[in-house]
C-alpha cells in the first residue's frame, strides 16, 4: 500500500498556495478586510441591526474571492472538466480542505460557514447527480456562476436528528403539491431563493422511503421566516421556517417521488468526509501552534517545552491526528473507488472522531497558551466554539455512534464493495 500524497495533488497544493499568496492574501489585508479574520473583532461580520444576520460587506469579500478561485481554475475542482472542472476526488478534496484549515484562518477557507477558494458546491453536485434534464437546463449554469443556490430544509423543530419520524408533508393536488410543515436550522435561508424542503409523501412515521425533496421558493405564499436562530458562533444565518398551504408544481421534486432520504444521504457522506478533513486541519493547527509557543515561552527560566505535563497531552493529540489522517485518507480513496455508499460507516467515524479532536486539541491550545490562549489575541477560542457545533449539525456524534454499531451488529446492511472481504475488516 502506498501511502504518498499523489504527485498530482502534492503539486496542486503548491499551486494552491502560490494563488493564495499572489491573490487572496493582498484582498484579505485589502480595505480592512482583514477584520473579517481578526478574531478580536469577530463581531465584524454580524449585522446586529438585521437581527445578527451576516454582514453584507463580509459575505461579498467572499463572493469575490470565489469569483477570482473560479477565474483561475480552483473553485471548481471537484467537477468534471464538462463542467469547467478538473475531476477532483475525494480523496483530493480531503487533502486539500486539511491543507487549508492547517493554515488557520483566512479568506481563502473560512471556517465559520464552509466558504473555500476550492468549491464544496454540495446543491451544484446534487443537481447533476438528481436534477432532471429540465432541472439541470435551468439550474446548472446559476449554481456554477453563484447566481441562484438553495438552503436545505430537513431538521424539524420537535424531531431533530431524527429525519424519518418528519411531520412536514406533502399532500398532491391535480399538477400541484400542497405542502405544511415547519424546519429549523435552515443554514442560509437569509439570501436562498429556494429552500429544498424535505416531506413526507407517502408511508408511515419512521419508513425511510415516501419522503420527498422540494425544491420550494422561498417567497412562495405560505413561506415563512419565524426566527433566526442566534448562535455560540455569530453570525446567524440559520433559521426556523414555517409552511402553510405552499403550493408547488409538480416540477419542483427534486431526486424522485419518496427518494428524498437518499439525496440528503449522499449529501451528508460526501459534505461529512469533507468537514471531518477541515476539523482534523484545525486540530493539526492548534497542536502546531501549542507544540511552537511551548519552545517559545520560558517561565521560571526554562522552556514550557521541557515539560512533560505540556509534552504528553500534546503528543497524545498529534498521535489521534495520525490515526485520524490515515483513515480519512482511506475512507476518501474507498469512497472515490467503490461510491459513496459503500463506506457510510467509516465516513460516521472520520467525521464525529474529527470534531471531537478538534475541541480537545483547541482547548489544550488554550491551556498551553494560558491566559493568551483564551483571549481573543489568540484564535483558539473561535476555532473552539466553531467546531463544537460540528459535533451536533453534521449529525450529532451519538447519531454517528449509533450509526456505526447498527454495521456492526447488522442492524443496518452495507454490500462490501466487489473484492474486499467486509467494508468493517
């Protein structure tokens, strides 16, 4: 087995750095950009008078730096060259989102909303992968320019991480579905024209199957805004929504009749393996930064270095990240090989083990660093209270446990890819 970096990537990442260096760096520090990074002045991106919306200003820098990434080739990596793309994998998307977050941060990946120079552009790949040709016809050309995109509405307000028991529905009237319901922590509904609202259609409370994905426009008659929801991470641009008799043609299924489960699953693997690689970078920051300052500092006349009691957490860290790196790379190279399905229990390991270290390895940042480290001079805090949301939104760490013990214990199937023994060997 060959564990190298592929020559290819191990270049692009280079190249990456060069185009960070000579673009995005000079527009960061451009204008007072540079406040929108400055986490002593975080609250730069909040538009308290909006009800702690994003700040239009923020949210544009970062339309431009998409803008200059996709004019120099970079935003739409993960695409085939059909779409302007350079066929990335998995696996490179894994390497490189871990190259970025190590960095820190910065305009050319931010932590706080998923905003990268190299594309996740989740809504673009599920319309290719489940749009119909009509769809495809009149969405593909505004999710590659950034002219039209959708939120994505499946968490309810009394279920949770529990999608299947959903009390939103669908009723089908003539050409037409009436839909009523209501959804929480829609992420992005502040400038989404459209939300992709999950519903049941058919079956029973807990079948998996008879729930539909609609794509709803969100200034549909019926749709409405209750709150925005406020965060230990400002801004908020996530919302509780209501639908009452929203009318939408039968045109707006999006992935088929009662298949809606299986586009939000196959979202939720490729976007998981992904997060799990930006949390396992972040982590690898603090640790570097810690293991930096502690040869740094030197009270009472010597190195914090010299100590075991900085030396041993930090090396048990960087130990997890080891063994964490490894299996990401494994699980994006199974998932470039055999599909995304065919590793959903590994993907459920990478990403709760990876928000987890994450927190541990920015709060021992804190720790080494002491008072500095829990000031706002430093960026461990915000690093912290970022990825502490990960271990609830990208499904709940216990969701991912309980999800790799129904493999386990063969309560839930997954075919082992043609010539591997078991996907859990």
């Amino acid at each position: 087995m060959n564990f190298d970096i592929p020559q290819d990537l191990a270049d692009y990442l280079v190249e990456l750095d060069e185009f960070i260096d000579r673009v995005i760096r000079p527009l960061e520090e451009q204008d007072d950009n540079i406040r929108f990074f400055d986490h002593r002045r975080e609250d730069a991106r909040t538009d308290w008078e909006r009800g702690g919306l994003p700040n239009d200003e923020w949210e544009n820098l970062l339309r431009k730096a998409k803008r200059l990434a996709d004019e120099a080739g970079h935003y739409r990596y993960p695409l085939s060259d059909e779409y302007g793309g350079r066929n990335g994998t998995n696996l490179g998307m894994a390497i490189i989102r871990e190259h970025f977050a190590r960095k820190g941060l910065g305009l050319h990946n931010d932590l706080q909303n998923e905003h990268s120079i190299v594309g996740n552009n989740v809504g673009l790949l599920l319309m290719i992968a489940y749009g119909t040709e009509e769809q495809k016809a009149d969405w593909i050309d505004d999710l590659l320019h950034g002219r039209k995109g959708f939120a994505f509405g499946i968490t309810e307000p009394e279920h949770g991480s529990d999608a299947t028991h959903m009390e939103t529905a669908a009723v089908r009237d003539g050409d037409e579905w009436i839909i009523n319901g209501e959804k929480t922590w829609n992420t992005g509904i502040h400038s989404a024209p459209y939300d992709m609202i999950m519903a049941r259609t058919s079956g029973k409370a807990g079948d998996g199957d008879g729930i539909t994905a609609f794509l709803v426009p969100t200034n549909a008659p019926g749709f409405e805004v209750l709150e925005f929801l406020w965060t230990f991470n400002m801004p908020t641009d996530h919302a509780h929504i209501r639908l009452t008799d929203v009318r939408v043609p039968h045109s707006s299924i999006f992935g088929g009749e009662g298949r809606g489960l299986q586009v939000v699953q196959h979202f939720f693997n490729e976007n998981r393996i992904r997060q799990a690689a930006s949390s396992l970078g972040a982590a690898q920051f603090c640790i570097d930064e810690s293991v930096k300052y502690a040869k740094e500092r030197r009270p009472f006349g010597k190195a914090l270095a010299s100590n075991q009691a900085i030396q041993f957490p930090l090396v048990e860290l960087q130990t997890q990240c080891e063994m964490l790196r490894a299996l990401i790379h494994k699980t994006a190279w199974m998932m470039d090989t055999y599909g995304a399905f065919a590793v959903s229990d590994k993907v459920s390991m990478c990403n709760y083990w990876a928000n987890r270290l994450c927190c541990e390895a920015a709060d021992r940042a804190m720790q080494v660093h002491g008072g500095l480290g829990y000031s706002r001079h430093k960026p461990f805090e915000h690093i912290y209270r970022h990825h502490r949301r990960y271990r609830i939104t990208e499904g709940a760490e216990e969701i991912q446990m309980r999800r790799v013990a129904g493999y386990m214990f063969g309560f839930m199937n997954q075919q082992a890819p043609k010539g591997v023994a078991s996907v859990n060997g």
